[in-house]
C-alpha cells in the first residue's frame, strides 16, 4: 500500500504508474521480514486481534505459530477457521478489525495481521501442506446459490462435516464478488482460483453457467433431493442518481466496469477522463482500476469529506499515491454530452455553494450495491425494498429450508471477512436443522411411531 | 486436520503423553502454576528443588541480557530453592499426582548431608508421584556442598545417589551440572550409584553484564551482585553438546536423557531429541512467554513427524547421532562457493565487510554500481557472506568444487576441479528456512 515499491510517483508527481494492472501492489513477506513483523507482537494476554476478526481466523494464535517457528501450525489455524483466508488477507478491512484493536499500536503502530496472514497461507501453498481432510460426504445433500464468499465458506464448513455440496453460479468463473468485483491489484485472480480449488478439493461441486431461476427452479432443486438450501447471491447491481445524462454511453456501475476490466473482456475500455462516484472501497477499485488501465486522469467525487469516507485508510492513500485525484463533498449534478457522448461532469458543494465542472468521457457509478430481486425465484422468505433477505437467527429464514449468508443477507456488514463468517454460521444452522430432521425422521420409525424423547 | 503424528513417549516405564516438561524452576513452584501448564497440555512437571531449610532470597535476582532489541537471549538468575513451607510443597506435589494422573509428576529434592537425603527421599516416595530428581546442579546455592558442587564431586554423587536410593524405590534422575569440562563421568557416577537417568543441563554459572554506575555485575543488589547461573536461548549450543557427548558415550548407552537448555520452539524441543534426549524440560521460554508456548510444541513437532513419516516419536530420538562425528572425520575435500542473486541483491555490501575483515578478502566490491562480486579463485566455501546476508535468499549455496588430488604432497598449490572425483554427491544444509 503506501509503503509499496510498486508505484512510480515518489515525489507526488504523476505520469503513469510503473504497476500493472494485474500486480498485486503489497509485495510478500519474505521469511525473515515475516519473523521480524510477528517479532513485533506483544503476544497480548487474552489478545485483542484475534477479538477483532469477525471470521474467528484467530491471529492472535496464528502471530504467536509464526513467532514459535510453527509455521504449519499457522496454516491449520487459519485454514481450519477462514477457508478464504487468502483472500482475507489480502481484502480485509483489517485498520477496522484486528490490526484496529493491536495494542502494539500503543508503542508505534499495529502488527502488519494481514500481510503476515498471507505470508502463512503463501507457505502453506508453496509446501503443498494439506491442512483440511473431508470425511466422506455421506449425509444430506445441501445446495448453495451463488458462488462468493458466503458460499465457499458454508460450503467448505459442511463438507468438513460430510455434507455434500452443490454451489449453483449463473456467471462462467466461479468467486462471485472475489472474481469480479476486486481490482487484482489488491486480489490476483489466481489466488481466487487457489482458494475455490481448495473449496472443490473438499469435494464442494460447483456449477456454473446455471442461474437459479432461468437455468434451474428452486422447486426443480428440492426434486433433486437437495435438502437444504442457502442464498449466497451477493449484491449484483449498483446504485445509480437520477441525474441528467445517466443514459449516456459511457455513464457506467462499478459492478460492470470492476467484472469488464478483471475478466479481460476485449471491450472493456477503461476511458481516457474518468470520473468516479463513491467513497467506499469500491470507488477505489474503480479508481484504481481506470489508473492502472492507462486512463490519463481519474477523479473521485465523493459528498463527504475524506474523514468521512468509508474506505479503508490504506487503500485511500494508495490511491492517491497514484495519481487520483479526490473532490471531497461535492455531488453530481449534470452529465454533458456533445453528439451524444459524456464530455463533462458537474458538480455542485453539498456544503457550500461550490461548483465544479470535470472533463470525462467515463462515469462510474459506485455509490453502494444491492442484490437482484429474488422475490420471484423464492417465495415465501422476506426481503426489504432493496432486495436484501430479511433473516432470522444465525442465517436461517422463514422457510424452513432456505438459509441465507453474505452481502444479500440485511444483517451483513458487506465485507468479504464478514461474508465468511456468515457463511459458517448459516453452515452450522444448515446442519443443525438437518440433523433435528434426520432425527425426527429416525425417530418416526416403525419401532417408535409417536418419536422418540 | 492436518495429520499430526503421537507424540507420547516412555519415560522410565511411565507412559508420557508427549515429551514436553515444565523443569525444576520458578515455574513449577506451586500446584496452580504445574496445573495451568498441565491444562495447556504439557506432558509433566519437573516441581521445584525443594530443601528442608527454606533459602533467602535477594532482589533483584534475575538479569536479561539483549542483542540489539531482542530481549532474553539468555537469562540470569540468583533464585535458590523453592521458598514455601516444605509440607505445603509435598501437598502439592501429592495433589497434582491425585488430579493429574497421567501427567508425570516428578519432585526435585536437594539434600544437605546423606541422611537429609534419604529422609527426603522417603517424605517424596510417600506422595505416590512418579519419579524422583536429584538436583546436583544448582550454581547459586549459599550452602556449601550442595548444589552445583556437588555435580562437580563424583564421591558427593555417589554418596547422594545411594543415601536417596535407601530412601526410595522410585526411579531417580541425577540432574547434572555443566560447570565441568566433561559430564560422562558424574554421570556415570550417578548411575552406577543407582540412578536412571540424566538430565541436564542446569544453569551456567555466568556474569551477564554489568552496571556502569556503580561498578558491579547485574543485577545490583543494594551495590553488589555475584557470579550465578545463567539459562535460555544461548545456552541451548551448550547443552546439545552435552546431550550428545552423553548420548554418544559407551557406558551410557540405554540411559534415559531429559534435555534441558533454551527451548523455546518445537525445532529446539526436537534437536534435543534427535542428539538423544527422549524428552525435554524448559522454564526460561515459559518466563517469558507463560506456559502457552507447550501449544505451538505439541502442534510444531507432531506435524513435523507426522510429514518426516515417523510412526512414533522413540523411532526420532537420537537419530542423529550417528551423523555428528569426530572433526577429524569431516570431509574436506570439496568448497561450496555462495551464489549472489542479484535481484535480490539490495546493495548493502555487508558480505564485501565481513568477508575482506574476517574471511579471505574474496568479495570484490564495486563501489560505482555498489555491487559485491565473488572472486571463484580466493573463496575458500566458509559462507560468511550467506550467514551475514540481511535478504532472504539473496546469497546461497552454488557450484561445488573439488580438490583435485593431491600431486605434489602437503603445502602445494590446491587445484579445484567442477567435476567431482568418483561420482561424489554433497549434502548441502539447510539455512534458516522455513
């Protein structure tokens, strides 16, 4: 991030970046680097990150492994708890979860969690360690919709527990937002790939190209005796503003132009003069993604101010460490066109009485997702107006057999660290619900016909 | 799971659950403390020295010497034996064997003369614990003849071994002293006498630095401060070696050995074992860090095994000592010259130092382009340059050269030939990698 050599604007003078669009920015941990960073930690009493990660992936436990030369023991611990924990490690908010709550932090600044994390999961791979070994998946068929975080992870969690399990993707690579909504900078794709191996090594099918409720009805996969069912969906479309000129060609969503650029679609054009609307994490990617694709300049525009924005710190100053440009609480009011083309963004303060006028061939919508409607495809579950799933305790819903977890659950805090624990809680609901059922089925047996106690 | 091998090993016919144990020390002084390790998963508990006269005790007594920031490269201090009630010790001990039985519970005793000893001995034997160790070891002792000293004396051995011996029936451990040049022969001592095994070592007596005010050692003690023993990571060089002398030794052979000195990680645990301890004990490392650090043990070394494809942990016990041979056996008749990778080459010219101020000045240093270059016909294969290397596999092991047989006898000039002599495989180690 900030400290990455990767860049190519040192003293805040920028040309092109020297990075890639498909570099990943933070470089690696070398072995020693790595045992001098978990030589940094305190190894708190009670420790305060592994409180933090919502995932459970428990650094406290993995840092102390690496500082005591168990490097593999490290691997267990973040394997056997985070499936993604790859993908973790490289995407979690980690200045809001465990390295906000390191209290090396009280001396100079928190343990590097995340990049250590990848240095563990990087070893793992590189020696081949297997950590995980599924028993024979011999009890009840469960089903997923949707092939993203919340998906991998309950799917591993239960073929860990001898579930099998089928994962249903309508899009043609597997990873939902992990594929297609990340800028590889932050998430190669090929670490993806790594981690959704490891979910399908467990034995977890997945199929993709199908669409649950175009290609297969809910009803059609209960018929082929799945006996449970979670929606893993994700959030499929981005906001917009009704603003003048939102129809012009080149006024765009974060979600297709992040899936354009990452798949390589051979029409994926990042624009000379982009203009992005957020404040997230997202707007990054976007920003990132048009700089890194040789866009010549890039302007975020966000009606907060940069204290107020939502993205993570470090991400924040990457970004600009390449060259972008950041107009803070100002709002788009018109998109100009001339001959039917985007030429100009305006923009007026949302607390003063600024205007702005920006030269842009590219808008990119990135003011927040919400899911596709699935009211149709599943009856009898809620959702709000925005399409989310209104559940119940711990992923369950009102229907007995759909399950929920991840960003389209209304709970989710709609990150991927939160996504992974959604996922292994609606596992473990998932399971419990199966065996009261498995039980009562037993229990109507001919011996007992009124159920046992 | 990963698949992690069983570590439970015998002990004198007690079946442990794995080789690690808390050693005589401050941290095993009371029934919560053995408890707390025994709860973390320790395989057993070596309970503090006890004497029937309690010591005084001076403050400070400890001392953590540091190179650069890291603290506790070794530790120093002046504790004597346990400074409770003698009964509430026993009780103790009685305690942990009643609530732990399958934890091994071995009380440590020191005695002041043969009949304290033996009197000793049989108050211990009375608890039901498992085994009993005879502390001949301890450096700092203010009583003359015990201690330390008495590891030095092979007649106070032999006297001790059998006084105890009259008092028990159990097993008894003579734990050994290093202050001595070579500890075969108290040990041998200890059992002809009629003890078990060994274990070692005890502290070394040692001055860890000293206080620039006021003129004395550390720690200072109201101005003063004395010679007294030093444990921790740098003292574990010290105690492989005599492992391994023991362990080599002909009239040892059979003997049980309890590895002490510097273990901290699963890899030190298991050096001790493969020089032939079939077990280890600690108290530094849980000063520092607390008794967690018996988890990442347990979870480090049965992994390790389970991948080396060790069935049992016995089968890893010594099994390099067959490997560790007189010097004058050493193969010399090859150099493995270092290989620079310049990509990951950051310049620094640390290799170009030390080799020019303490090797064979051959690293050329190009101060233009601030580039080291190896020069083939001067390196003679030392490795300092890897060993100083700050960057992580920036300077390697490369191409191997071998001597060319000698024509012209001693003193003549070497000829170093790529191709080895009779089809000749060199086993290159391992340098800090994980």
């Amino acid at each position: 991030m900030s400290d990455s050599n990767n860049v190519g604007v040192k003293a805040g003078i920028s040309l092109k970046p020297t990075q890639g669009y498909l570099e990943e920015t933070v470089p690696p941990f070398t072995p020693f680097l790595a045992m001098e960073e978990a030589a940094r930690c305190l190894l708190c009493y009670n420790p305060p990150c592994s409180e933090g990660c919502p995932a459970d992936t428990n650094p406290g436990d993995f840092i102390r492994a690496i500082r005591f030369r168990n490097f593999k023991g490290a691997a267990e611990i973040i394997r056997s708890n985070n499936i993604l924990g790859g993908v973790c490690a490289r995407v979690c908010p980690y200045e809001k979860t465990c390295e906000g709550a390191c209290e090396r932090s009280g001396i100079d600044k928190p343990i590097q969690i995340g990049r250590l994390q990848r240095f563990v999961t990087d070893y793992e791979k590189s020696t081949n360690f297997q950590v995980l070994d599924p028993p024979k998946a011999t009890k009840e068929k469960v089903a997923m919709i949707g092939s993203g975080p919340a998906s991998l992870s309950a799917a591993a969690t239960l073929a860990m527990k001898g579930y099998p399990v089928t994962i249903f993707e309508e899009k043609e690579k597997a990873g939902g937002v992990l594929s297609y909504g990340i800028v590889p900078a932050r998430l190669p794709q090929y670490v993806v790939d790594e981690e959704i191996e490891y979910v399908t090594k467990l034995g977890v099918e997945i199929k993709l190209n199908t669409k649950v409720g175009k290609d297969i009805s809910l009803d059609e996969i209960r018929k082929q005796d799945y006996k449970a069912i979670m929606i893993g969906a994700g959030m499929q479309i981005t906001r917009t503003l009704p603003i003048p000129g939102k129809e012009l060609e080149g006024v765009t969503t974060a979600v297709e132009y992040l899936a354009k650029a990452r798949s390589n679609d051979a029409s994926f054009n990042a624009g000379k003069h982009v203009v992005v609307i957020g404040g997230g994490d997202v707007a990054l990617d976007c920003a990132t993604t048009a700089r890194l694709n040789d866009a010549e300049s890039v302007t975020v525009l966000y009606r907060r101010t940069r204290e107020e924005a939502p993205a993570n710190r470090q991400e924040l100053e990457y970004t600009e460490s390449l060259g972008i440009n950041f107009a803070f609480t100002l709002s788009p009011s018109i998109f100009e066109s001339e001959n039917g083309k985007l030429t100009t963004v305006k923009a007026n303060g949302t607390r003063s009485k600024s205007a702005m006028k920006i030269e842009a061939d590219t808008v990119v919508f990135a003011i927040g997702q919400q899911p596709e409607d699935f009211s149709k495809v599943i009856e009898g579950i809620g959702f709000d107006k925005n399409n989310f799933i209104t559940s119940l305790e711990n992923g369950t819903t009102s229907v007995p057999d759909i399950f929920v977890a991840g960003d389209i659950d209304i709970d989710s805090t709609k990150t991927v660290v939160n996504s992974v624990q959604g996922g292994k809680i609606a596992a473990i609901s998932i399971e419990e619900y199966l065996t009261k059922a498995g039980r009562k089925q037993a229990f109507c047996s001919p011996m007992h016909p009124e159920g046992g106690k | 799971m990963a698949k992690h091998a069983d570590l439970s090993i015998d002990f004198l016919g007690f079946k442990c659950e794995n080789p690690f144990f808390l050693s005589s020390s401050p941290v095993s002084g009371t029934y919560e403390m053995c408890a707390k390790f025994l709860e973390a998963g320790g395989g057993g508990v070596f309970y503090k020295t006890l004497t029937t006269t309690i010591p005084e005790e001076c403050s400070p007594r400890f001392d953590v010497p540091r190179k650069e920031a890291t603290p506790f490269i070794s530790f120093k201090n002046m504790e004597q034996t346990s400074d409770k009630p003698y009964q509430d010790n026993l009780d103790a001990m009685r305690k942990l064997k009643e609530n732990y039985p399958n934890k091994l519970i071995i009380g440590s005793i020191m005695g002041m003369d043969e009949d304290n000893w033996e009197e000793m001995a049989r108050d211990y034997t009375a608890l039901g614990i498992d085994m009993l160790e005879l502390n001949f070891s301890c450096p700092q002792m203010t009583y003359e003849g015990m201690g330390s000293d008495v590891g030095a004396s092979v007649e106070l051995i032999d006297k001790y071994v059998k006084a105890a011996r009259r008092g028990s029936h159990l097993p008894l451990i003579a734990k050994m002293t290093p202050n001595i040049e070579k500890m075969e022969i108290p040990a041998i001592a200890a059992i002809k006498a009629g003890a078990q095994a060994i274990s070692t070592i005890n502290t070394i007596k040692a001055i860890s630095g000293m206080d620039f005010d006021h003129y004395t050692a550390l720690p200072v003690v109201n101005g003063k401060s004395s010679i007294s023993g030093l444990s921790g990571k740098a003292t574990k060089p010290i105690a492989l070696r005599f492992i391994t002398n023991m362990a080599q030794d002909k009239e040892l052979q059979g003997i049980p050995l309890s590895g002490i000195g510097g273990i901290e990680t699963w890899e030190d645990a298991a050096e001790f074992i493969m020089t032939g301890a079939s077990n280890v004990q600690f108290t530094t490392s849980v000063m520092q860090y607390g008794y967690r650090i018996v988890e990442d043990m347990i979870s480090g070394l049965s992994i390790y095994l389970a991948e080396k494809g060790f069935e049992k942990l016995e089968d890893f016990v010594g099994i390099a000592l067959k490997n560790i041979i007189p010097a004058d056996d050493i193969e010399r008749d090859f150099k493995i010259l270092p290989k620079i990778d310049y990509d990951k080459c950051v310049n620094c010219g640390r290799c170009y130092i030390s080799c020019f101020d303490a090797a064979h000045q051959a690293i050329d240093w190009d101060n233009e382009n601030r580039k080291p270059t190896i020069d083939e016909k001067k390196c003679v294969g030392c490795q300092l340059c890897l060993q100083v290397c700050p960057v992580y596999d920036c300077i390697t092991p490369g191409k191997i050269l071998f001597k060319e047989e000698d024509q012209f006898g001693k003193g003549s000039k070497t000829i170093w030939k790529e191709e080895a002599p009779n089809k000749h495989d060199i086993i290159v180690g391992k340098y800090d990698k994980p």
